[in-house]
C-alpha cells in the first residue's frame, strides 16, 4: 500500500505528474516582467519543486523525490542568497536588497528548506539558511509574528548560535501564547541542553499535537510533519537518542 493510501490522501496531494506541468511557468523567462514579477517566480519555482518532491514521497516514488530535491535545495539557495536580490528593482524602482528581507515572504520556503535539507543531511546548507532569518524579516501572508520568531529561533539553531545569542530568541517565542511553537521551542531547548529523555517526551508531545490538529488540514506540507521530521533528523545527527512511537512513523519523512 502506497504512502498515500495509508493516509487517505486526495489525488491532487499526491498527483506528481499533474504537479511538473507547474515547474515550466516558472523556469520560462517572461518578456516584459517587472523585478518583482521575476522574485515571485524565484519563489514559486522553488516552491513548485517542494510540492512535487512531496508528492512524489506521497507516492512512495523516493528515487523522484531525491531527483527533485537535488534540484530544490539549489533553488531555495538561489531564493535566499541569489544575485537577483541585488539586481531586481523593487516595485519602488530602486535597488535595494534589504527591501527584499523586509518586504518579500521566504516563510513558506524557510519550511522547505529545513524539511529537504534535514531528511539529506545537507547540514552545511541549513547552517547557511540559519543565517537568513532576522527579527524584523517580514511575516509571510497567513503566518503571525509568533511563527516568525519562532523561526528566527529555529534558524539560530541551525547556524549553531552562541547561547547569549539564541537565549533571548527563545524566551521572545515563550512569553507569546503559541501552543505549536511552545512544543516546538521545547525540543529547541531539549537538544540545546543534550537531555535525550526532555528531547523525546518533547518530541512525542509535539507528534501528538501535530496529528490532532495539524494533519486534519487539507495542505500537501501537513500530510507529514515538517517539524518532527527535521528534529528527528537533527536528534539523530547530534547523537540524541530518538525513538518515533510506530503510529506517527508514516508522518516522519525518510528516503531508503
């Protein structure tokens, strides 16, 4: 039985071929596009690339999904790092690469990032996106500022911040009201301290959470954690020890 069998899937999550008719949009050069038109297409090119490699591990199709994701992590880096963020004319008709971090939304592709980049062990990758996130980069559409600190936090991790430097990150995500990121800034806080047995029962707490409230809703990113596969990976790297209880092991995403 296929992944998405498993989990009752609807076609159009797991449909890859209908999902790489997308990808031409957006690698075809468009005449007359404006600066911000060709970031928007940065974007959905990188983002395209990550719906489909979901979709292909939906249909337990792994050696696509490593086909595509060695193709996205190159895009997500072009995204975060590319010259275009310092030749594209803002809408504003200026040059100004610091209107993109505090205008443009990189949310949605910080999670594609820290999802394709843990299940590859592209650590490298992810300390170098650990550096792009900030305190006032912009909030995507349909994310709150509490999400983009927890973010920030996430990404201090990531880049292996000092503990004066990711401290008050922490404690900025725990004084809101955000019950996800507060299971999230547990296990954040479980390896920091190198506690296996904290970093487990914070990581259980967080697929218990995840396959209440998360996996009901009808988006291709929630039919797998994002965040308890990349914590499940990164326990994995700094010798944690990790057990995924059998009934959350289809939302935690492996390749063979």
């Amino acid at each position: 039985m296929k992944l998405h069998e498993k989990l009752n899937l609807r076609p159009k999550i797991w449909d890859y071929q209908q999902k790489l008719k997308g990808l031409d949009v957006y690698r075809t050069p468009r005449a007359n596009a404006t600066g911000f038109d060709l970031a928007w297409d940065c974007f959905h090119l990188a983002d395209c690339r990550h719906l489909l490699s979901l979709a292909c591990y939906y249909s337990d199709e792994h050696g696509l999904v490593k086909e595509h994701v060695d193709q996205c992590i190159p895009e997500l880096a072009e995204f975060f790092f590319g010259d275009w963020r310092n030749t594209f004319q803002t809408p504003e008709k200026t040059i100004d690469p610091s209107w993109w971090k505090r205008n443009f939304i990189w949310m949605q592709l910080f999670e594609a990032a820290v999802l394709w980049g843990s299940v590859l062990g592209r650590w490298d990758f992810l300390k170098r996106v650990g550096y792009f996130p900030e305190p006032g980069s912009c909030i995507s559409d349909g994310y709150r500022a509490v999400d983009r600190d927890l973010y920030v936090a996430w990404a201090a991790l990531m880049r292996g911040a000092s503990a004066e430097e990711i401290e008050p990150l922490l404690e900025q995500v725990q004084s809101g009201r955000s019950r996800p990121a507060k299971l999230v800034l547990a296990m954040i806080r479980a390896g920091l301290s190198k506690d296996g047995g904290a970093f487990q029962k914070a990581l259980v707490k967080w697929l218990e959470y995840y396959r209440k409230e998360e996996f009901p809703k009808e988006k291709v990113t929630k039919k797998i954690t994002i965040e308890g596969t990349f914590f499940v990976h990164w326990g994995e790297k700094e010798g944690l020890p990790v057990t995924v209880p059998p009934e959350f092991a289809d939302h935690i995403v492996r390749l063979g």
